[in-house]
C-alpha cells in the first residue's frame, strides 16, 4: 500500500485511468458488435451508419494511445470490406 501523499495520489489517479480506459474499451467493443450484427443481418444501411458512428471513435481512441493505431485500421479496413460485401 502506498505510505506517502505523493504515492496514495498516483495511486488514486491510477485507478481514475484504470476505470475510464474499461470504459472506452468497453464503448470500442460495442460499437464494432454493432457494425458487425448490422453486416451479419445483411442490413447495409444500418451497417454503414453504425460504422459512421464507430469510425470517428476508433480513431480518437488511437489517437489517445487507448489502442494501436495498427489494430484500429485493420478493424477498420475488415468492417468496410465486410459492408462492401453486401451491396
């Protein structure tokens, strides 16, 4: 256990970083369930729109650092080709 101000601080505020980044994962993994239910559903109107909401938050997230840039564009690049699919 953290014995100084200092320490108890960093260790407060890890714990802030640790639940805010499950959020978001949270939020990353359940927009792309959406993207791919919609694809899976052969419905591609609704698979482009939940993709348009998906994008923009994807890049944030690799932006921040949540997730590798790297994994966030291979996801991207699947979901698009899986929703080219269907037209």
């Amino acid at each position: 256990m953290a014995n100084s101000a200092q320490a108890k601080k960093r260790a407060r505020q890890a714990e802030q970083r640790r639940q805010l980044n499950a959020s978001q994962r949270s939020r990353f993994r359940t927009l792309i369930k959406a993207v791919r239910a919609a694809v899976r559903a052969g419905d591609k109107d609704g698979a482009e729109q939940a993709f348009g909401k998906a994008e923009p938050v994807l890049d944030r997230y690799a932006g921040k650092g949540l997730i590798h840039k790297n994994f966030v564009a291979r996801q991207k690049s699947r979901l698009r080709a899986h929703i080219k699919a269907l037209g």
